[in-house]
C-alpha cells in the first residue's frame, strides 16, 4: 500500500486547518457584528423525532418568528445564547416550559455549576475574612517583617506567569490581519494556548495547578475581583439558570459599584453576594433596601461620611469633654507632666521628632449629597423623575447616621444615632419623621412606589431585553404590573415575556451584545470547555467591558451607541480569532465536529455546510455570504499555492 507522502500529508493539514479557521473567523465575525446570530450545532441525535410546532410555541404569542427562530429569540434574550444541542432541548420540552424554569431559577438544578465555583474559595468569605486573608501592601508586608517594595516584589515575581501568558496570547491575536488573512498555524497553536498538566492529559485542562496560573499563591486584593471575575465567567457559561444571571449583572450595573475605589475591593464580593443575588427576582423594595445597607455602597457613594453637621459638632464636643474629664481624674493622665500640664509645649512633636506623635485631627463630617442623587437619579425614579435639589438634600438628611462600623477592619452596616438628622424631611411633598434609621427606610418605601420609578425600572429591563427603544406600550404594560404587584421583578418580566412586542420580527435580531455578552455567548455556541476563565476575563476587559470595573455610578450601558466603534470591533474579531484557533489558555473548542467531519476540498461546500449546521436556514437573509464564499475560495487558493510552491501565505508566524 502507497502511503501518502509526508509533503502531500501536510498540505492536506494545512488545507484544513486553513478553512477551518476561516469558516470559524467568518462565523464568529458575524456574531461579533450582529449578536443575535447565533452558533447551533445540528442535534444527530434522534433525527426521526419531530415535534408539531404548534406545541413547542404553545401558551406564547408567537406570531412573527418561527419555532426556531422565537426559541433562538428566547435563548438569546433571556440567556447568554445557546450552546449545542440546545435549541433541539427547547423544542422537545417546549418553549413555555424552558422560560417559565427560567423565571423560576430555584426549580433547576444547577449542581454542575456549583461544583465548578468550589475552586474560587473568596466567594464565600465575609468581607472581614477577605480583609485578613488579603489585606493591603502596607499591612501585608508588616506581618511578614519585610518592607512594603519587598512585599509588592514578592507578589509580583508570583504574578509574573500568568501575565507573561495573558501578554503573549493578546500579542499573538495582534499579529493576525483580521481583513486580510490569518496568520497561524491551529495545529500548534491549539497545543500551545492549551498544555495538559500531566503527560497524556487533555489540552484545557490545566486546572489551577498549571503554574501558568498558579495565583492561589497571590495574596494581594487583586485576587479578589479576579475571582469574582472568573466565577461570573463560569456562571455565564454554565449556568442552567441562565435568566437569573441575566438579571445579576443587570442589577449590579444597575446598582453600580466600582471595585477599584479604596475599601470597595474587599467588599463587591459579599454585595454581589448578599445584597443583589438573592434578590434578582424577588420584590424591587428588598433590593433596594439591601443596596442601600450594603457597606459597597455606602463606602462608593460616601454615604458612610454622611452626617449632620450639628449633630457632628455636638459629638466631637462631648468626646473632647470626656477626653478631658478622663486626664483631669488621672492627674494628667499619660499625656501630662510632672504638675498635670502638657508633656509637650502646644505646637511642638516629641522630642524623638515622630510626626506620628503628633495629636490627630480628626476630619471633619458634614451633609454628603451623593448616595441621596443618584438614589433617585439612578436607583428609582430616573432622571425625569421630578424631584428637585430641595428633594436630594432632605434625602440625604434621611440617610444621615447610615455608616459603616470600620471600613478596613470591621465592614458591616451600622447605624449611628448620634451623627443623624432628627429634624423633620419633606421628600416629593411627603412628610418624613419616623425617626432614626426608619427615616431612610420610609424614603426607600416611598420611592420604590412612586410611578416614576415602576417606568423607570420597567424601560431599563425592556431596553436590556427587548430593544434599544422598547415600544412604549410594552414599557407601559410592564409598569402597571411593577406598580400593582408592588415591585415583582419576577411579574414584570412576565408581562414582557409574555407579550407580543418581544416575540415581533422588529426586535428580533435587533440588539448589539456587549462585550461580556458576546465573549461568553459565543464561548457557549462553540461548546468550549472552559477550565481556567482567567483569558476570557482578559479578552472581555480587552473589548471594552472590564468586570466590576465601570468608575460610573450609572453601570455598562447595554445599547449598541455604546459598544460599536471601530477599535472595538476589532477586538471583536480578534477575539473571534483567538477563540476558534485554541489560543485562549484553558478554554478548548474543536470546530470539526459541529461541520460534521473533517474540511473538505471545497470550500463552497464547506462554507455553506457551516451556515447551515450554525446560522440554520437563514442565508437569504445575509447579503454578503456570496461575496465571502468568493474570498474563501481565493484565500484558500492562495493558501494551496504557497504550500504547493513555497511562497509565503498562510502560515505560523507570518
């Protein structure tokens, strides 16, 4: 038998991975550009079932879309897209069945995701824990007698992998022309991006034990929000409640905090925990409540400095009185001289020259505005909200004395009497005089009832879900379901799942993904293993959208005015790239099988087999497939012919 020669071997390969990596570009390019679209592996599985489609749309007001395209709607919108097999999985149990375990996250089982997130271990501590685990530089490097540079070189020589791997992987991406020709090889590229940590090991599935990634070492904050980050990837990913996790990311950039501002990086874990997890799909009013009580959120606004400027005044006078009682009793106490004087003449240091000797002043407190704006602003009623100045000043009076017991030591909500407004509050016509604390929550209650804020809420969720301009009737439908269930999230998502706007032919295909929506909806279409998120973090920062790290109070905006620039979409594309060619680190994907086999000579015939087995039968409405099956078929020529001659074309390091 005549083997095949080694030039002829390698030139069939090279064939192959070429097309493949172009079809795979060509189609993740599309998802880039236009979201919706989305990847569907053919399900070969009991191809002789067929399902009436009349039952899998039943009980919806499906009227414009097709079985197919109203549950890649639906996976789309209320997910973060499909993963193989899915759209087959949604017809055969229906689609009513799937959204209605969607609005009911606590009926699915979702223990394969809880055994994936045992591997962040932050998750689960208390702020108090993560302070003392992963305390700041300054503190850190006196625990270990060694001097604060020491300790930052120390980190950063443990750093220094995975960084050096993230840089070379984003430097490799560079080097690929997305307009013209890719400049790989996937063959060992794939190896490369994926190593195994034992012999004989899959490729993705080095685990945390690669030292490429071995940061369990790291003991700086940055830790923190790098594990929050990754468990958002995975619970996107492969999350069975896929709503649920919808709403958590829009609620906290609803109720945006930046995990960069000062104490906040010990504390967005618990928030995100606490605060909005347990209430993405409960009543509005708990929520609030629940941000409001966060130390996250008081610590982003200022909210815990916020205090009566008279009340302030008064305590600082009674402690300085009792300071002074204190030394009179004890002859001076520690702090006077031989005849009960000052050990030190007013003015004057200790005579070792320590500044630190020196008395501290202590900052003075006053009214603070922020968290009362933008409650109002942001939070409930909206920027049309009608209220006035005279309105965000008696809310801010309201929400005097909410604090935070000690920021950096002990970060838990704590109320100070002593330092809130007593004095009565008018807020949008409406007396307020409960006293204490029950001053803020009676604001809480009442502008988490006033009509503006059901509008408010209700556009947000259908611009997130329907459209970038929502139909007003909708947005009208969803407030009077927000108002008379008394703010059930659930409820209004109902009414907006359950109304013929979001199943209409003008909003389907009509959003633009943000970054994070793109990364990870399209990590699903492609079924990739992820085993180490840490590069589809990157890759999501990279595009424009760096996890809970938007400095804004207002959160990532999810309209497409946003998110679609040039700079950005390239990245996109790259990302594209860097995905379906095995570079990202930890995640494998293998394109082969969902074309059903091996690239065949012809790319024609490849192309539209791709389209078919992702796109399904929607080519006509794509103008450019014939224009790219004509630059398929040139790349791929030319590609043949530098291999054939020698000439440079498609290759590794080109």
């Amino acid at each position: 038998m005549k083997r095949p020669s080694p030039r002829k071997t390698n030139l069939r390969r090279h064939e192959r991975d070429t097309l493949f990596a172009i079809v795979a570009i060509f189609l993740l390019t599309l998802m880039a550009f236009l979201a919706p679209v989305v990847l569907v592996a053919k399900n070969k599985k009991d191809k002789s079932k067929s399902t009436d489609p009349t039952m899998v749309l039943k009980g919806l007001p499906v009227q414009d879309l097709s079985p197919d395209e109203a549950i890649l709607q639906a996976l789309n919108r209320l997910g973060f897209g499909p993963r193989p097999g899915d759209l087959d999985r949604v017809k055969q149990m229906g689609l009513q069945k799937w959204i209605d375990q969607q609005l009911h996250p606590e009926s699915i089982n979702d223990s394969v995701l809880d055994a994936r997130l045992e591997r962040f271990p932050t998750l689960q501590m208390s702020s108090t824990k993560l302070l003392d685990e992963f305390p700041e530089p300054k503190v850190a490097a006196k625990r270990e007698g060694v001097s604060v540079e020491e300790f930052k070189k120390e980190q950063q020589a443990k750093l220094q992998p995975a960084a050096q791997a993230v840089q070379s992987d984003a430097d490799k991406a560079d080097k690929a022309d997305m307009l013209g020709l890719p400049k790989f090889d996937v063959g060992n590229m794939d190896s490369e991006a994926n190593p195994g940590k034992d012999p004989g090991q899959a490729k993705g599935q080095g685990g945390f034990g690669n030292p490429m990634f071995n940061y369990q070492d790291v003991h700086t904050p940055q830790r923190i929000v790098a594990e929050l980050s990754m468990a958002k990837v995975t619970r996107a990913v492969y999350s069975e409640r896929q709503l649920n996790e919808e709403m958590v990311d829009f609620w906290y950039n609803h109720f945006n905090v930046f995990a960069a501002k000062g104490a906040d990086r010990w504390l967005i874990t618990a928030y995100e925990r606490d605060a909005i997890r347990p209430h993405a799909m409960g009543k509005f009013r708990d929520l609030l409540e629940a941000t409001a009580k966060s130390p996250a959120m008081m610590f982003f606004l200022d909210n815990w400095l916020s205090a009566d400027p008279d009340a302030w005044q008064k305590l600082q006078a009674e402690q300085q009185q009792r300071r002074q009682i204190r030394q009179q009793r004890m002859g001076g106490g520690f702090g006077g001289g031989p005849f009960g004087g000052p050990r030190f003449p007013k003015g004057q240091g200790a005579p070792n020259g320590n500044p630190n000797a020196k008395g501290k002043q202590k900052q003075e407190r006053g009214l603070n505005e922020n968290y009362g704006r933008e409650l109002m602003e942001l939070h409930t009623l909206g920027v049309d909200g009608g209220y006035t100045q005279d309105d965000v000043i008696n809310v801010a009076k309201a929400f005097t004395g909410w604090t935070i017991r000690e920021p950096r030591r002990d970060p838990e909500f704590f109320f100070d009497n002593r330092i809130h407004n007593s004095g009565k509050k008018t807020v949008l016509g409406h007396s307020i005089h409960a006293g204490g604390m029950k001053d803020g929550e009676e604001v809480l209650t009442l502008l988490a009832r006033d009509p503006h804020t059901a509008h408010h809420i209700s556009l947000e969720i259908a611009e997130r879900f329907v459209s970038d301009n929502p139909p007003p009737a909708l947005v009208d439908r969803m407030a009077e379901t927000f108002r008379k269930s008394d703010g059930d999230i659930r409820e209004v998502l109902h009414t907006m799942i359950y109304s013929p706007e979001f199943w209409s032919r003008e909003v389907y295909r009509a959003k633009i993904k943000t970054p994070f929506e793109l990364v990870f909806s399209a990590t699903r279409a492609v079924g990739a293993d992820v085993d180490i998120p840490l590069m589809l973090v990157q890759w999501t920062n990279r595009i424009g959208q760096p996890l809970y790290q938007c400095e804004p109070p207002t959160g990532y905006s999810s309209k497409a005015d946003a998110w679609v620039n040039t700079g950005a979409l390239l990245n996109r594309m790259n990302f594209s790239l860097a995905l379906t060619a095995n570079r990202l680190r930890g995640t494998q994907v293998e394109i082969e099988p969902l074309l059903g086999g091996p690239g065949a000579a012809d790319p024609h015939a490849t192309l539209n087999l791709a389209i078919q087995v992702f796109l399904g039968p929607t080519r006509k409405s794509f103008r450019h497939v014939d224009h790219v099956v004509l630059r398929v078929s040139a790349v791929h020529a030319q590609s043949r012919n530098s291999s054939i001659s020698g000439r440079p074309g498609i290759h590794a390091n080109a």
